[in-house]
C-alpha cells in the first residue's frame, strides 16, 4: 500500500483519484511514499528514504527544496494549467481596478455614509476623482506565455485591447493555444517601451527575480499600469515605491502584499487570490494526485520541475525505474549491468533536464533486487524503482 501525506488540506475531488485500497492517506502518516502539498513551507522538511515524490497543487513551487529534492531523487510535481483560468479572470479584475479606480472609489462612498452624506448628491459631486482609462484601445505586455499568459492575452484580445506577448521559452502547445491576434514580442524592450498595462506571468527563479526594476521601469511609458499575479519577488519593491511615487507608474496590483509595498500610494493588494477559487482548488487537487498516481503506480513523469517528461507504454513483465545524472556512460553503463545479468530489454526510453536524467527500462522477465542494486551502486544513479506489471 501507498503511503501519502498531505501537507494541506486537499480537495475531495482530488484526493477520491487515488484508490483507497491502494493508498493510505491523511497528514499524520510516516514512512511516506509520496506528499501532496499546497503552499506548506518544505524547505526544512525531513525527508524519509521513502519518499518518492511531492505534488503541488499549484504552479508555483518556491515553498519546495527543488535542489534537495532532486539530489534525493524525489519527483517534484506542479500542475501548471489548472489553475490558468482563476488567474486569467483575476488579471481582468486587476486591470479594470487599476484603470476605474473602483477600490478608492468604494472606500469613498463608504466614508460618505459614514459621515451622514445624502449619497444620492455627493456622489454626482465627487464622482470626477476616481475617473479612469477604458481598456479596449490600449496596449497590453503579457511577460510569459505558459498556460496562464496565453489565456490573459487571448482574453484580453477580446476586450479590444492591443496584445503583445513575450516568451523566449513559448512552448508548442502554448503557440498554438495562442490568438492570432496576439502580437509575439522579440524582447523585453519592446513591451516596456509600448505597452499601457504589463502582465506578469512568469516563475520566479534566479534569473527573473526582482526583473521588474530601476531599469525596466525607466524604459516604460509614463503612467503604466502592472500586474503582478505571479510572484513578489518578480518586483523590485524599493523601484516600484519610487515609481509609484514620480507617477512613472500609475498603479500596481499585486497578489503577493508585504509591509514595505503597502506604505506606496496606488497600490491595489490583493491577499493571494490568484488560485483561490473552489474550480481552481479542485482542477489542482486531481490533477496533482493523478501525476503523484502514475508515478508511484507506472513509473511515469509529466510536469515535473526537476526531471524530464517520460511516459512509457508497459512493454514488459519487470520495469526498473533510475533517476540519474546527466553524465557520459550512464546508459551504457545501466545497459551494461542488464547484459551482464542476462537480462533482455524490452523497451527503454531515457530524457534529460539540465543536470538530471529518467530512464525507463521494461524487461521481458521479473528481475529481482540483486540487479537493481547494482545499477544503484553505478556511478551518478540516485535512485531506482523496480516494479511489476
């Protein structure tokens, strides 16, 4: 039996995908085979030599050791898309709040009642202070092209608005999820130079932190509008209190509020709703636990962020299952043992991400540990899994 700890609270929907005669699931157990998390903090979890993966029901996993993880062989899981179309509606609230002004406008009537106000004339009176830009004619800068920044720019199409979208990385299933009608950005420059609104859609990672910044923002267009439902980091907060400041910014709305951002003026906050929403919960849930499924059940990766995608077809009795550097003579090394033990392949498949290789091997008769131990002993192999069909 499969033995899976949950972190958070994960969604029914999510949780019935696992088979409860098969897996053995609640946020106490030990010895665990795999974790299903949300946004706990794992970067001081102790990881038991059981476990095999973690799934995040989510796209964002900076709350996992990513690095640990994988020097440990564990499988790490995201599940980008499920969460793409709370975030999209969310990016179409921002824009109209940092356009209309609803936010101060609201808190004004409230202040009106407050103080005893006939609100039937004040309103007419003071209704010119919160005037604000309609989006259709403008231009909007959507800063990645993943599951999420292509449905902001296909949305946003549709409201009339000038779409120019970039992504140095756009996969092909992201290119053809894209509208025609969206305009592909060869650099940066070109979105901060043009656009009105710029929409932030990409991982925060060493290379991308704090990208929004002094120098980005000096190339923008006076009055410019961000979004930032991403992640904070992607903004540099000193940089962005000054431009709010100078007007060089006209409003930012960020998903992700400090203390530090909140004492600058046109700042829409918004408390981590991006994903919040019980269709994105659910969407998440189940598909996080389906990856998390395959892959202590088949051997399976898809949508990890720290091993490449491998879906093998069953193609033997025995499949050994080997994560692995990415070195010269890996495979030949692994092929090596097989031959030496008499063992005949059946199917193999091997893939690499960065520093990190998976190779699938199904064998045409049951193998025991002995063979699988001595591909754990080969040099650069961190973890093998046998299993059988």
């Amino acid at each position: 039996m499969f033995r899976i700890k949950t972190l958070n609270k994960i969604s029914p929907a999510g949780l019935s995908v696992l088979d409860q005669t098969r897996y053995s699931i609640s946020g106490d157990v030990e010895n665990e085979d795999g974790i299903l998390v949300r946004s706990a903090d794992m970067h001081d979890y102790q990881f038991p030599d059981s476990l095999r993966a973690v799934a995040r029901a989510g796209a964002g996993t900076n709350n996992i050791p990513i690095d640990r993880c994988s020097e440990a062989g564990i499988v790490v899981f995201n599940t980008p898309g499920a969460n793409a179309n709370a975030v999209k509606e969310l990016a179409v609230c921002g824009m109209l709040l940092a356009s209309r002004k609803i936010t101060e406008g609201n808190a004004w009537v409230k202040a009106q009642l407050a103080e005893g106000a006939d609100l039937e004339k004040v309103v007419e009176k003071g209704k010119s202070q919160f005037v604000g830009p309609e989006l259709s004619g403008k231009m909007l800068g959507v800063i990645g092209l993943g599951a999420i920044g292509v449905q902001v720019a296909n949305i946003a199409t549709k409201l009339g608005m000038t779409v120019f979208g970039y992504d140095p990385f756009l996969s092909v299933d992201a290119a053809l999820s894209l509208s025609r009608l969206v305009h592909r950005a060869m650099d940066l420059d070109t979105i901060y130079k043009n656009c009105d609104y710029i929409s932030i859609h990409v991982p925060q990672t060493p290379e991308t932190k704090g990208m929004i910044n002094e120098g980005a923002i000096h190339m923008m267009k006076g009055g410019v509008r961000i979004l930032n439902l991403a992640r904070g980091g992607l903004v540099n907060d000193d940089d962005m209190l000054a431009a709010l400041e100078s007007g060089k910014v006209a409003a930012y709305v960020t998903d992700f509020p400090n203390n530090k951002i909140l004492q600058g003026k046109n700042v829409i906050a918004i408390p981590h709703l991006g994903a919040s929403t019980p269709e994105s919960e659910e969407n998440c849930a189940v598909m996080a636990a389906q990856e998390l499924r395959d892959y202590l059940e088949n051997g399976n990766i898809k949508n990890s962020v720290n091993l490449p995608t491998l879906v093998q077809e069953w193609s033997g009795v025995s499949r050994l299952c080997i994560i692995h550097r990415n070195i010269p003579g890996a495979i030949a090394n692994i092929t090596g043992v097989l031959s030496k033990d008499g063992v005949n392949v059946e199917n193999m498949t091997n893939k690499s991400k960065k520093d990190y290789a998976y190779t699938i091997v199904d064998v045409g008769s049951r193998v025991n540990d002995q063979v699988a131990d001595e591909i754990r002993a080969l040099e650069g192999v961190l973890r093998v899994r046998l299993l059988n069909h």
